[in-house]
C-alpha cells in the first residue's frame, strides 16, 4: 500500500475488516484506489460496494 494511503487505510482497519466503498470514500479513499488495492492483493470485493481486508478474507461469517 502507498504511504499517502496507509492513515486512510488504518483508519478503515479500526472499524473492522469489512468495510463499504463508501465508507473509504468518506476518508478520502478513491474508488479507483479501491481498484488498485483489489488488483494488488490488499483487498477483495465480496459484493458491490463491499470490500474485506484480504488477510481477514478467511472469516465465514461477517456481522454487518
């Protein structure tokens, strides 16, 4: 992950490891960042507009 990012980043991780687009959108987060986080590795999509920390990936059941 870029430094520019990582605030952001552990900002997203204090909520928990699913998190909403939105939810990085209102820390500054672009979409597009998401995409990139996706294609290296960092992230995975679950669903539409829901992501998980790819080292969290491996819990079965999400509270959301």
């Amino acid at each position: 992950m870029g430094s520019i990012y990582e605030a952001q980043i552990k900002e997203l991780l204090k909520a928990g490891p699913v998190f909403r687009s939105r939810d990085a959108d209102g820390l500054g987060i672009a979409r597009t960042r998401l995409k990139k986080l996706q294609d290296s590795g960092d992230i995975k999509r679950l669903s539409r507009g829901l992501y998980v920390f790819q080292d969290q990936s491996d819990l079965e059941n999400h509270d959301l």
